[in-house]
C-alpha cells in the first residue's frame, strides 16, 4: 500500500495536518479477584482484542475548539469470519467493512476535546503493511454534520498488562490463530509501583523478516 494524503473533514471544514493519526490495538483482560496469581490462564478466562483508531489534528483556532479536534474510535471487531479469532491489523482485509448500527456496544466514537459523539461510524478498509493501515471512517457529530476521515494510519506496538506467569504463547494463539501468533515477537517489561504482584507490560510487535544476501 503505498501512502497517501490523509484528510479530515467535518462539515465545511477540512484538515490535512495531523499531529497523530494511529492505529493501536490492546488486548484486553479480565479477571476475578485480586489475590493469588497460582493459576493466571484460568484467571484471565475473558480475552479479547480492542481496536482503536485516535487522530490528532494540528490547532486551529478558526475551528472554535481549544486545540483542533481529536476524534477516536474504539471497537471490539473485526473476527476473522467463521472463526473464534481476530485480525492482526496488518491482515485485515482490503474492502473490509464494519458498520455501528447503534447495536454494538463496543463503538465508541468521540470528537474529542470535551466535544460529542460521532454517530453512525462506518469504517472501511482500504489496505494495509506490516506498519500502515489505510481506512476510511464516515459518520456524523451532533449537529448533523457529514464526518469522514480517509487516510493512513501508523500502527502500533500491540499492548498486553498481565503477571510474569502468564502462559502469553497460548494467549496469541488462542487470539488470533496459529498462523498469526508465529508473526508476533513479544517484549516484556515490569510495571513498577504496580498494586498488583509480578505486573508485567507487554509490547507485542510482528517480526522483521531479514533479507539474506547471496553472493555470487
């Protein structure tokens, strides 16, 4: 996918100057209680993986909001379909389209800066690397006026809080597939002055295929 421009529009007005323009995924965890971490798979029974998309424009003071706009979306999808797994965001499909039909209570989409909701978020995809991801989110803010975002997102460093025990091979596994899993490196790192023993940051990235030279 080769990058593009990427442009903002709300109404009448246009943005073309991004101060941030990414997209990051989280795995999310949940668990009962706070005490001995003697079994930390069973105690992280419910997984699954957060999707966000946060933009950043640069301050205008023409657009009537303290620093420009920040509008974000944050969802739970998508699936690979028929199966219990989820993209990694380098092998969403192109074309691939999920829409907020108010059901869903995963969407959350912002302006941001003590601004409203975006309405009716629809995000397309329109490609991706191993570092980019191009999408196109449409919808609308509280006045009624037309909201769409088409441009490149950078994504980054998947991110994972959980205890040292943690068995974090079969966690991707059971996320996203084995195929997928076997593209992931992880970097751990602990979290200090943590509440909660043995708290570990996770930064989870796809490998770096390395070219071998041959000579002749």
């Amino acid at each position: 996918m080769q990058p593009k421009n990427s442009t903002l529009t709300l109404g009448d007005d246009t943005y073309t100057h991004f101060t941030k323009a990414i997209y990051r995924l989280k795995i999310e965890t949940s668990y009962s209680g706070m005490g001995t971490f003697a079994n930390p798979i069973e105690r992280f029974p419910d997984l699954r993986v957060h999707n966000a998309i946060y933009l950043s424009t640069e301050s205008d003071e023409n657009a009537g909001m303290d620093g420009g706009i920040e509008p974000s979306l944050e969802l739970f999808e998508p699936l690979i379909e028929a199966t219990d797994h989820y993209f990694l965001p380098w092998n969403i499909p192109e074309g691939l389209t999920i829409t907020d039909d108010g059901e869903w209570e995963g969407w959350s989409a912002w302006m941001g800066n003590d601004n409203g909701p975006i309405y009716d978020s629809k995000l397309q995809f329109l490609g991706a690397s191993d570092s980019q991801i191009r999408v196109r989110w449409t919808g609308s803010d509280s006045d009624d006026r037309p909201f769409v975002f088409e441009g490149t997102l950078q994504i980054m460093p998947i991110i994972m809080y959980g205890v040292a025990s943690l068995n974090l091979p079969q966690i991707l596994h059971r996320l996203f597939g084995e195929v997928q899993a076997a593209s992931l490196i992880v970097d751990a790192s602990p979290v200090r002055e943590s509440q909660i023993p043995e708290w570990i940051r996770y930064e989870i990235r796809k490998k770096v295929s390395q070219a071998i030279a041959v000579f002749v």
